[in-house]
C-alpha cells in the first residue's frame, strides 16, 4: 500500500508546488510510481510546473464524483513514465465539501501507486484541510524568514494529531548569504518550526528556468536543488542520506 504525503506551508512563496515537482520526479526517475496530485482549487498550477496543462483535462473532483475512474483523470507525464498527476478543479465553484468521496479517492490512489504526494494550498484553509485529513504523513515548508518560520509553527500546531514521525520540515530557498547576515542557522529553524528536518534545498536559479519550461526533469546533474531533492526522495523511502553542506 502507498504512501500519501501533504506538502503545506503557512504561507504563500515558500516554493512548496516547485518542491513537489521535484521531489515527485525524483521518487519517479528512481523507480516509484508516484502521483502528483494538485489539491489548490482555483490557483492550481502544478500542471504548469510539470508542462503538462494540455493533457490534464479532468481532475480530482471529476473522480470524486464519479465522473471519471482515476486511471482516466490521473495523466502520464510525458518523460517520467512513473509520475502522473491528478490536478485540481479549475473553478472554485467546485464543492470541496465531501470528505468521504476524498477518503474514498484516496484509497484508492493507495491501492495504484506507491507515493502520492498532495501539494495543498498555501496557508490553513480548506485546502489545507482537505489534503492533510487524508495523509499519511506531512511536509511543512518555510524558508529561513522570521515570518515564515513563525507561520510555520502555527501550522504545526494545527497538525498536532499526527504522531512524533510523521510531521517533518524541508527549509527551502536556501541562501547562504541571508543566513549569515541573520546570524542564523538551520537549528534556528527548526526549533522555529519544532519539527525534526527532512531535507534543505539551496536557492538554485535553475528551478525558476526549468520548471517554467515544464520541465521538472530537465535539471544538470550539478544542480543544487535537483540533488537535495533526490535526498528528500531517499529519505522518504527510508534511507539514511546525510544533509548537503549548504552552510
């Protein structure tokens, strides 16, 4: 049975929806069936992300309704023959309101893949919600900035039920200059947050250029977020991979 796994943040610019593209192509080059599925009613654009708007004509709540079976609203990415993605409604006049259906999805999503990572909307409202009453496990993401960190401890408190475990932080952006001048570390962090770290990602320019070309998998091997990325992947199936020296 499959893995699903909430990626949230208090707040909006934390690169979370890049994240999960990368994090998910990373799960997929390395093997694991993995669904992307895009949980931001509305203000969806992890399609964009994987340049795969053109093919996601149907998404969660066609299935959800019964409109559709999920093998036909879950789209193949083109490259990554691992990863699909099951993308959000378009409209926010899509009823969020029945959780049995979701739970009912969700089941199933177990059953076909061995990850499905939830890429939720930014902030603690329904989205949030919907995809974290449904997880496995949950990926808060801040960057080192005082508001984001303090943001993402009110977040973890509204995660208190999940059990020691089963809530980790990824601090994302990286800029090592930033810390410095803040006199800050990565402990600093994740006392912040009170959450143990699953990973940190370098600010890497290559992430803006490769996914605005929907290209999740088109990073050089030196990139700096492609490989903290791939270590988050391992980490999540379990192996022991040492932080990168990013500070």
């Amino acid at each position: 049975m499959g893995q699903v796994i909430a990626v949230v943040s208090g707040k909006g610019g934390t690169g979370k929806t890049a994240l999960t593209a990368l994090i998910g192509a990373a799960l997929a080059t390395a093997g694991h069936r993995t669904l992307l599925l895009d949980c931001d009613v509305g203000l969806r654009d992890l399609d964009l992300a994987l340049g795969m708007t053109d093919r996601a004509l149907m998404d969660f709540s066609d299935v959800v309704a019964g409109r559709a079976k999920l093998e036909e609203a879950a789209v193949q990415h083109q490259r990554l023959k691992q990863l699909y993605l099951l993308t959000a409604p378009v409209t926010t006049e899509a009823s969020l309101e029945d959780p049995d259906g979701m739970k009912k999805l969700i089941e199933e999503v177990k059953q076909e893949f061995d990850f499905c990572l939830i890429d939720a909307g930014a902030g603690l409202g329904e989205s949030f919600r919907l995809a974290t009453g449904c997880a496995d496990r949950v990926i808060v993401v801040s960057t080192t900035e005082p508001s984001c960190l303090r943001d993402a401890q009110r977040t973890v408190m509204e995660l208190s039920r999940f059990p020691a475990g089963k809530l980790h932080l990824v601090v994302n952006r990286l800029r090592r200059r930033l810390l410095r001048s803040l006199r800050s570390n990565i402990d600093d962090a994740m006392d912040a947050a009170g959450l143990p770290l699953l990973g940190v990602v370098p600010e890497d320019e290559d992430v803006p250029l490769m996914l605005g070309r929907g290209r999740a998998d088109g990073f050089g091997y030196y990139s700096g977020a492609r490989r903290a990325c791939k270590n988050i992947a391992r980490r999540l199936c379990g192996e022991k991979v040492p932080l990168m020296k990013t500070i």
